[in-house]
C-alpha cells in the first residue's frame, strides 16, 4: 500500500459513535430486564444523555480529529453524568470553569505534536491529561484553603418612605443562597466570599439595588453569597448565574415578581404562599426544584427539551398548563414559566 492510500486510511477512520450508542443502549436495556436498574428507568435514560458527550470525543480521537476538543468533551460529559447521580455537586462547576486557561496550553501541545507519529499522539494525550488532572488538583487545594478567601460584608439600610425594591443578584459561577433579614430597616444583607460591587439607588418610594461579580467573564467568581431579604417590603427579584448552585428561601419574604436565569447548575427555590404574581425560571443543563406550600393556587407552564417533568399528582393540565386544584377559585394566584433545554424539573409540596 502506498504512502498516499495509508494517509487517507487514516484520514478517513470509521466513527464509533454509533457502535458505541447501541453497545450502551444494549447494556441499559439489559439491566432493566434483570432488574439492575433500581430507580425509574426512564429517568436513569435521562440522567444518561451526558454519554453522548463522551462519546463525541471518543469518535474524536479515533478519527484523530485533534485531541483537545474530543478530551474536553470527554471531560464535561463525565462531570455531567457524575452530576446526574449526586456523585458531584452543581456547585464545582465554578471550580471547572476556573480550569479555562488550560484550554490554551493543551492546544499548544496539541499544534506542537499534532504531525508526529502514534507515539507522539499518545504522548499529547497524556500531556494534556496530566495539565487538567493537575489543574484540577492545584483548584481543590486552594478553594479548601481558607487563605486567602475574602469574605465582605453586604449590609444596604433603607430609608424610611420606601415601600417597595427591585433587587437584581449576579454571579458568574458559584453558590448563592437567599433567605429573610434580620433587620427591619435593611434592604439586603448578609456577606459574599467573592469580589462584587453594590449599586443602590432611592427614587420616590422605590428603592433599586444590583449586586453583581467585580470580575469579567474569563476570570469569573466561584465563591459563595450568603444573603437575606427585608420581610417589610415588596419586591421584584433577579437572580442571575453562569454556572453554579442558586437557592431562594422565600415562603417569609414578599416577592412579587420573580426571574431566576442560569447557565449550568442547580436552582432551587422555596415559594410564598400568598403575594407572588409572576415567576420565570429558565436553566440550559441542570435541575430545577420548586417547593411550593401545600393550597397554593399555581398555574404552571414547562418549555422543555431533554428534561423530565415531576408535578404532584392533584394537578390538573388543559392545554400548555398545568393548575394546581384550587386555582380557579382563589384570588392570589401564581403564574409560574419553566423553561429548561437538558435535565429535570421537579415540583413538590413542602414537607
């Protein structure tokens, strides 16, 4: 065989995408027939999607197409698929993001190696391998150190004649947890463990108050706000995150409209029974928990791709909604959007 026909042999490699998804469908489907699989097997089908990920970058490399991109894909499929079986918390997906800047030294190895032979190939992988096994190793030592960590204080007084706010939380990547004040004269408070600036502003009877990262996006925060809300005063909220954990205690809080918006993570939030009007809630990959009071009038509208969906079973659907049983007749009610590309949706009564 002549040097040109083995260069378009291996230029043109079968993909192993396809043997590989039915060799793991085969073994799913065999599990479940001798009952392996102990949870619902259609969820355990879900919580499997990142495989494809994995997979797309096996092919890769089998049909050497470069190895840093088929290795991260690898990488954040295994993340995600860990995820989905509570091995790892949504919250280190601010610790993986810290890790981008390996992205450039892998494609350098990549570039440096890529015309050499199957033995320089191997050793590329193992090159990069080693560069994001010690990334990740050098980002757990130093965010389990408390060296270093500066933790700052949030504590936003208001004046007297306010009567409502809008309140505005953003953060890259990390932890954010949300529940009532102490203080009946303080807005917002509570302390952060990451750089972020404040902007408040009184006009009238309205009060507007932002927190967000003091960091651009290439270098994003991945600490932890703690926070907690005046019970005293309505308010409009919207809490927005890259990457992350987002938890909202409001069942003592007077929250009138709410927006929660979030790349990759967890969110979790705890309704009023009474006061809120309209809530939105929209995630890219993750799960999506609301725990609502037991007689909440509730109407709920889900935009879903690759997620499932688990409501109580009183509520009642018609059309695109589903109703808790006592809408119709109640007159504080809740218009509650999900919107969710990949995961899972969960809607419970508090216990």
């Amino acid at each position: 065989m002549s040097e040109n026909n083995k260069k378009d042999h291996s230029q043109h490699r079968p993909s192993v995408f396809g043997p590989m998804l039915l060799i793991t469908a085969g073994i799913i489907f065999l599990a479940n027939n001798l009952g392996i699989v102990s949870s619902s097997f259609w969820d355990t089908i879900v919580n499997l999607w990142p495989l494809l990920l994995v997979f797309a970058g096996i092919d890769g490399l089998v049909r050497r197409d470069g190895i840093v991109w088929p290795l991260l894909l690898i990488i954040v499929g295994v993340f995600l698929t860990l995820r989905n079986f509570g091995v790892i918390a949504w919250g280190e997906w601010g610790r993986l993001w810290s890790l981008w800047p390996l992205i450039f030294v892998a494609l350098g190895v990549d570039i440096i190696f890529k015309e050499h032979s199957s033995l320089g190939s191997i050793f590329r992988i193992l090159a990069i391998l080693l560069l994001v096994g010690g990334g990740i190793w050098l980002v757990g030592f130093y965010s389990n150190s408390s060296e270093g960590v500066s933790v700052e204080a949030v504590h936003q007084p208001m004046g007297e004649e306010i009567t409502e706010a809008q309140i505005t939380l953003s953060m890259s990547a990390g932890e954010m947890d949300v529940n009532a004040a102490g203080e009946k004269a303080t807005l917002i408070e509570g302390k952060t463990a990451s750089k972020a600036k404040e902007f408040y502003h009184e006009k009238g009877t309205l009060a507007t108050y932002t927190l967000k990262c003091d960091s651009p996006v290439a270098l994003p925060s991945r600490g932890r706000w703690d926070l907690g809300i005046s019970t005293q005063i309505p308010f409009d909220l919207s809490a927005e995150m890259g990457a992350g954990e987002i938890v909202l205690r409001l069942e003592e809080l007077r929250p009138e409209n709410l927006v929660i918006e979030q790349g990759v993570g967890n969110i979790e939030v705890r309704l009023p029974a009474r006061g809120l009007h309209h809530a939105e809630i929209s995630q890219a990959i993750g799960q999506i928990q609301v725990v609502i009071a037991k007689g909440t009038a509730i109407r709920l509208e889900v935009s879903k791709a690759i997620a499932t969906l688990d409501i109580p079973p009183d509520f009642s659907r018609k059309g695109n909604y589903y109703y808790s049983p006592n809408y119709d007749e109640a007159d504080d009610v809740i218009n509650l959007s999900i919107s969710q590309a990949i995961g899972k949706i969960e809607v419970t009564y508090s216990k």
